[in-house]
C-alpha cells in the first residue's frame, strides 16, 4: 500500500462529500459538508488529501490555533478502505506535519467509546487529559440577564485564570469545538469582542462567562463559566440564558468538562446533556516552558 498526502483540493469535494455522508450512520449526516470550504480556505491551517493508486481514500486537517497550538480534526477514511492501517498513517503524518510546522501541543478530540482514534494517540504518544459533555438549554427572559464586561475588569478576571476549576481543565477552555489555553491575551481579545459578562457582588465579580455568537449558529456558545461557589455557578447559567435570549436566538448550548461543578450547576438549571462523551487528548511536541502554560496569579 502506497499512501499519497497532499493539500486537499476544491475538485475533491464531491469524492470526499461522498465517502463521509454517512459517518455516524445511514441517517446522521457528517459536519464536513458545512466545513469543507472553510478549511480549503484556511491560509494557516493543513487540509490533507490522502491518495491510494490515485484514488482519494482519506482527508484530516490540523488547524493552527495561535501560540504554537495545533487542533487535529476531520480524519475520515472512506468506509470502503477501512482497516487497511489508511487511518493510522494518516494520524500519523499529520504529528509528523505539526512538528515540521513548529508546533507546540497537539491535541484532538474523539468519542469516549472510539477506541480506534484513542489507539492511533497512543501509538504516537497522545495523553488523555480530560473528558467533556454536549449541553444546552432554551433561551429564556425568566431570570436577570448578566453584566457585560469590559477591559476595565481584566485586573480582576486574572485571578480566575488560577481557578481550580480551570486547572481541573488544564488551563484549555473550548471553542466551536476546538480548545486551547486560556492565556491573558485571549481572554483580554474576548473582553475587546465584549463576550464576557459576570455577575457582580459586594466583593466583587460573583461569577462570569466567555459567550460567544458564531457566524451561522443557531445557538449561543457558553465557552467557559467560572464562579466563587455551587450558587453563583447557577445563577451564573441562568443569566446565561438569559443572555440568549437577548440575543436573539433560540438557545445556548456547552461543551463542558465532566466531572466538574459546572455539570451540576448546568443541570439544575435547565441544561438537558447529550449521551456521548467527548475525550480531548494532548501530545507536547516540545519540551514544556511551565513558566508558559501556569496561569497568571
């Protein structure tokens, strides 16, 4: 067998639509359909093509998330090659590429029940560092809507970046399914974007959120919620869909790390979680600068 990579290209995407229209099963289709073009169009990121005998058989693409982290994503192999070793090697070359490309950390995201996947990250020395479940609610005028912050809070919102709960988390917090640090910048870009709210208390801020609106979601995204206890958590959530519904949507959906306190405060306020678990694995492709990766205190 002679596997061929190279960059995917704009013909390919009716052989590719066609081998992944059935993923999940005959009557769940796949979100490749929705990216393919983004990521053909993705000036820093890899759209990989693998080639069999001249036969397009398997696609990945590793996108660049900034500060030398790398996202796996997308790896299909066309059902009808499958268990031919296509899917390893493919895994495979797409390490092999993060490092060519000067890569810090690579990390994926798979199902809790897809030993195949969790197989390839083992082989080439992937760490399963945590697990997170699908949740969303309705958007709901029911309950006060949160403070939207500003540049201004980043003084205070830096002790949150040494929170236990985003330690639990290993400093990452997601976004339109892809995670990545939570470093000083980022959360200072989302404060200039201003997509982060909280509540505030005699003492200070209560609680708070990173809520992003994405471009063609019919959803609000809660990325991360933080608070100084189990009822600020709650009020945190409630806010949140109160927030949704300001903004004119029907409903607010997060991935969110399981076990933590945010699953419960999720659920006790109307938050109904998906069946399927979601692991998120990580391969440092460099020595680890500690100094780096410790949140601010």
């Amino acid at each position: 067998m002679k596997l061929v990579f190279r960059a995917a290209r704009a013909g390919d995407k009716p052989r590719v639509l066609e081998f992944t229209a059935h993923t999940w099963g005959e009557d769940e289709g796949d979100y490749i359909k929705d990216v393919f073009d983004d990521w053909l169009a993705d000036p820093k990121g890899q759209f990989v093509a693998a080639e069999l005998e001249g036969w397009l058989v398997a696609i990945g693409k590793l996108t660049d998330l900034g500060d030398g982290e790398l996202w796996l994503e997308g790896l299909r192999v066309d059902p009808d090659h499958r268990r031919q070793g296509i899917g390893a090697a493919l895994h495979s070359y797409h390490v092999d590429l993060a490092r060519r490309l000067g890569g810090r950390v690579l990390r994926y995201a798979t199902g809790q029940n897809n030993s195949v996947s969790q197989n390839f990250g083992a082989r080439t020395g992937f760490q399963l560092i945590s697990s997170y479940r699908w949740h969303a609610a309705e958007a709901t005028t029911d309950f006060p809507p949160p403070d939207r912050l500003s540049a201004s809070d980043l003084p205070e919102l830096r002790r949150w970046l040494d929170s236990p709960l985003l330690h639990s988390a290993h400093g990452l917090y997601p976004r339109v399914w892809k995670l990545s640090r939570l470093s000083e910048q980022r959360l200072q870009a989302h404060l200039e974007s201003g997509q982060v709210f909280g509540l505030r208390g005699q003492a200070g801020l209560r609680g708070w959120a990173i809520c992003c609106l994405e471009p063609g979601w019919d959803a609000v995204e809660l990325n991360h919620f933080d608070a100084i206890d189990s009822l600020a958590l709650a009020d945190m959530a409630r806010a949140m869909r109160r927030y949704a519904a300001d903004a004119g949507l029907p409903k607010i959906e997060m991935l969110a790390l399981d076990p933590s306190p945010l699953i419960d405060a999720l659920r006790e306020t109307g938050f109904n979680a998906d069946d399927s678990t979601l692991v998120i694995l990580e391969l440092w492709l460099e020595a680890r600068d500690v100094t780096r990766e410790t949140p601010l205190r």
